[in-house]
C-alpha cells in the first residue's frame, strides 16, 4: 500500500505569519498616521504664516491690526487674503487675541492646536481660555502666559521669558519670577547676566 502525504501548514506557522502580518500593519499605520498629523501641524503652521503675513499688511495701511480675524468668511483682510483659512481637521477657526483696545490695538497673536505633541514649538496652554499650544504674532506683541499649563522663566535671546516643560524637565537655568532672577543681581542682560535658557 502507498503512503500519501499531506502538503499543507501548520497551525504554528500560520499563527505566525499572522501575527508577523499584524506587526507590519500596526507598524504601516502608526507610521501613516504620524505623517498626517504631522502634515496637519504643517498646514496649520502656513495658514497662520498667510495670515500673519495679511494682517501686517492690512496694518501697513490702516495703522491699525484688525479687531476680528475669522474664517471663511471674514472678508475684512481682503485685497491681502482673499478667503480666510480655518483648521484643516477641525474646520474651526484659528484663535485670535490683540491689544485690549475698543479700537486699533497696536499688536495681535495667533494661536492654533497642534496635534504633535514632540514638536519643540510647543507653548502649552496659551490663547484664549489656554485652548491653544502653538501661535505667531506681531513683533511687538507681548509673548504669551499660559491660562493654564506648566511653567517657569528662563533668560532667551536676553529677555526673561516663559519656558515649558518639555520630556518632563524645564531649561535650565529658570527661575520662578517673571525677571529671571534679577533681584539676585543677574537676569538676562548685563555682564552678570545668567546663560541662555537650554532643555
């Protein structure tokens, strides 16, 4: 009598190749899925740049910032931007705060929320209602202090300013108050001046 032989898998082979197939599809989707919200931050990033770069504009000839920026319908930037861009996945329009004036505030910010949380331009808990973690602003807008979020001082380009905690440590060296230590003598400027803020 002749032996017949079975070709075919085993039970351990197919679980194995399934879950080497589960691994590569877990690793395909973290991987697209970073690259879309990084792709997101990038175009929230151009949007408030385009916006930024109207507003100024509008201030060049009115002397003045606008009191509202609002998307898409907001036509009051107009020559300089004709439709006004609101958040790629969220449709909302970006926040928008200036100098506390009834009318012709000398200065704006702009604040949007990235998704990327390992972005280093990260400034959490700004804006209004502290909602917001990235924004662009007029040169002479003061930066701005966190509603909420977790904070201290740190000496940057010689100014005393707001500097977060980033992979659960601040810059050294920082400082509890809004003067980087100057009531010890140093702060930011002058030949006792402390170092540069560094993570």
């Amino acid at each position: 009598m002749e032996k017949k032989y079975f070709f075919g898998f085993t039970l351990i082979e197919i679980m194995v190749a399934v879950s080497i197939l589960a691994i590569l599809i877990l690793l395909v989707f973290s991987t697209f899925t970073r690259q879309i919200i990084k792709g997101n931050d990038a175009k929230r990033k151009a949007n408030l740049d385009r916006i930024k770069i109207a507003v100024e504009e509008f201030e060049k000839d009115r002397n003045c910032y606008p009191l509202i920026v609002d998307c898409p319908t907001d036509t009051g930037l107009d020559p300089y931007l004709k439709t006004i861009p609101c958040d790629p996945v969220t449709g909302e329009p970006y926040g928008y705060d200036h100098e506390d004036v009834p009318s012709c505030p000398s200065w704006f910010r702009m604040y949007a929320g990235l998704q990327n949380t390992k972005d280093t331009s990260l400034l959490p808990g700004i804006g209004p209602e502290g909602a917001y973690n990235y924004y662009v602003s007029s040169p002479n807008a003061p930066v701005p202090t966190p509603a909420a979020g977790d904070f201290s001082y740190g000496c940057i380009s010689q100014s005393c300013e707001p500097v977060y905690k980033r992979d659960g440590r601040y810059c050294s060296p920082n400082f509890p108050d809004p003067e980087c230590g100057a009531s010890q003598g140093k702060g930011c400027t002058g030949p006792n001046a402390w170092p540069e803020c560094v993570y």
